[in-house]
C-alpha cells in the first residue's frame, strides 16, 4: 500500500463510519443541539460535507486566500435529509478524493498549505489528516449528541 492508497482507505473508513451515525439520527431529532450556541445534527453534518469540499479548495489553492472568490455550491443549498446531502456533495467528494488519488509523496511532502490566518501553515500530507480528523471529530460529538439524546448509539467499531 502506497501513501495515496492509505490517505483515500483512512478518508473512507472515516466516511462510512460517518454515515452509520449520521443515519443513526431520527429525522425528527436532527434539529436537536444541546444549547443555543452548538450546532444542530443537521448544522453539523452539513458542517462536515460543506467542510470537505472548502478543504479540497483550500489545498488546490495552496491555502485559504482564494476561498473568497470560490462559489460555494453549499451556501445556497437547503439541508433536507441526510441522503439528499450526501446525493448533493457526492461529486464534490468524489472529485475530492480523485485529487488525493493524484497526489505524490513529494507532493505530500513538500507543498505547504497557508493558513496563516488561523494560525499555522502545514503541508499538504499534514492538512489530508487534519481533513479526516475534522470529520472524526464532528462524528464523536454527534454521538455525544446521540447518548444526550437518549437515543441508541450506532456501533462504528466493526
């Protein structure tokens, strides 16, 4: 297994196991959130799928400056269901994940990601892990949200 074969099985594995929470949830509790300032289910599904394909932009722009200028298909779509989500951003993720498939080790290596305005600038193999990182985060606070909520958790450890 090469390097490109490792990052698209970690961004997968993270996605499926996504998914299983994510469809977890009642459509009735996707609006749930714990207090005024958290996000919803749905905020932060949407959070995670949008979140992906600001990402992409970022590391083929070498940064967060050209985001700006980017139409972000996301803003002016409504979440409804979490299939119809993943149906939406299904070309976005595959394009995404075509990229990464692309990629060398020298790339990996050596092309560095600014995002100075938040505070650091890494490179490229390091900003792939933070992106499956993200979403592994969000995924642990839904099921967070889950046990709140009363509801049976999903077993993402299969």
């Amino acid at each position: 297994m090469n390097e490109n074969d490792l990052l698209i099985l970690n961004f997968e594995e993270v996605r499926r196991r996504s998914i299983k929470v994510w469809r977890s949830i009642p459509s009735d509790l996707l609006n749930w959130k714990p207090d005024d300032k958290a996000f919803t289910c749905a905020e932060m599904i949407r959070h995670v799928i949008e979140g992906e394909f600001l990402y992409h932009q970022i590391l083929i722009h070498r940064g967060s400056a050209a985001l700006s200028a980017i139409p972000n298909p996301f803003e002016t779509k409504e979440f409804t269901t979490v299939d119809e989500d993943l149906r939406f951003a299904a070309p976005f993720r595959e394009e995404f994940l075509k990229y990464v498939k692309t990629l060398t080790k020298s790339d990996l290596e050596s092309i560095r990601i600014d995002r100075s305005e938040v505070g650091y600038v890494r490179t490229l193999g390091d900003m792939l892990l933070r992106i499956a990182y993200h979403e592994s985060v969000h995924t642990g606070q839904l099921l967070d949200y889950m046990r709140t909520m009363r509801i049976e958790c999903p077993n993402i450890w299969d």
